[in-house]
C-alpha cells in the first residue's frame, strides 16, 4: 500500500479563511509525495496539485502579509502530532 503526504516546501497558498470554528487552506500548488515507505523519507514520486485543507479547531500562530505565499518550510501539528 502506498502512502501520500503533502509536503510543506515548493508549495503555494493564495487563501486562508477562518468560518465557524474552522480554518480553511487553499493550495493552488501543492507538492505531493508517495511511497511505499515513509513519505518525504524514503524514495518514491511527486507530483503538484491543487489542494484544500480544512481543519477544525485550529489555531493561527502567525498572519500572512500577501497572498499567493510560497512556503519554504513549516509544519501542521495536530495535537501532540506533527
């Protein structure tokens, strides 16, 4: 079975929306890993795509001045979890 990961850097984000509780990411151009192992670790292929990303109960810890805004590094913690 192969697992995908997106992978923070080389990707775009033009949108960020905060509606009821939730905060909604929008990626005009995401870098998407797959592998058979660990995603951004072991070998496998890539790709770009557009992609949402909606996330309850989610904080925000730093604004963004511009959009689009293209992300060289970062992380999504959910709980205890990067």
């Amino acid at each position: 079975m192969t697992n995908r990961a997106i992978e923070i850097h080389d990707s775009t984000l033009d949108a960020i929306s905060v509606r009821d509780g939730e905060v909604v990411l929008h990626f005009p151009c995401v870098y998407i890993h797959e592998s058979m192992g660990t995603p951004g670790l072991d070998a496998g292929s890539g790709w770009v795509q557009q992609a949402v990303l909606r996330i309850s109960d989610a904080g925000i810890a730093r604004s963004f001045s511009k959009f689009p805004a293209d992300l060289l590094d970062g992380y999504i913690m959910l709980g205890d979890t990067f």
